[in-house]
C-alpha cells in the first residue's frame, strides 16, 4: 500500500467487519442447503478477509487497476508491514497453504 490509500481503520475494526461478513457468507450458504462440511474449508479467515479488502483498497486507489505477480506480492508485503499481525495471513496467501481454496485469486488465475 503506497501514500496515496490511507489507514482504514484499526485491526480491530477491520476484523469485526470481516468476521460479519465471514458470517454472512456461511448464513447463504446454508440457507440454500449446503452442507457445512462441503464448504467452510474453502471459505477464508478472517484475517483473510482482512488483507483482502486492504488489497482491495489498493487496487481502487490504482485506479482499479488489477496488480500484476510482482505488485501483488509488494501489496501483501506491504500490509504485512503496516498490520504486523495480518502477517502470517498475508504469507499463507503467498505461499503454497492456500492452493487448496477456490477463491483464492492466484488459483483462479493459474492453468
């Protein structure tokens, strides 16, 4: 995240947003009758809903511009920096321990 896209909110605040969302989705989900089982792997953390709507606040910031390998990786680093407690997330996300979930941005670009 550059200058130009300022601090939200603090972590705490962030969280609890995404924890409502989090709770959201699984609220959906069995609403239509999925099996719990079937689907809370695939769904993210908390944490990584987190870096995902910081992310999100970059790329608007960008002009809507979607980043490529090189500035996603810079943009989670990034977030690592400014939220030290998001860091294990932002590096699961990085790393190979996410490759198993569908909504996972790098596994729906690759081959």
């Amino acid at each position: 995240m550059s200058e130009a896209v300022p601090r939200r909110a603090s972590l705490e605040v962030l969280r609890a947003e995404a924890a409502d969302e989090l709770a959201v989705l699984i609220q959906e989900r069995l609403l239509s009758g999925e099996d719990p089982w079937d689907f809370m792997e695939e769904l993210p953390s908390v944490d990584e809903l987190v870096v995902f709507l910081l992310r999100a606040d970059n790329i608007s910031a960008n002009d809507g511009v979607r980043p490529n390998a090189a500035r996603h990786y810079r943009v989670l680093r990034q977030i690592a920096l400014e939220y030290p407690e998001l860091t294990s997330a932002v590096w699961g996300m990085l790393g190979e321990g996410s490759r198993h979930r569908r909504w996972d941005a790098s596994i729906a670009d690759a081959p």
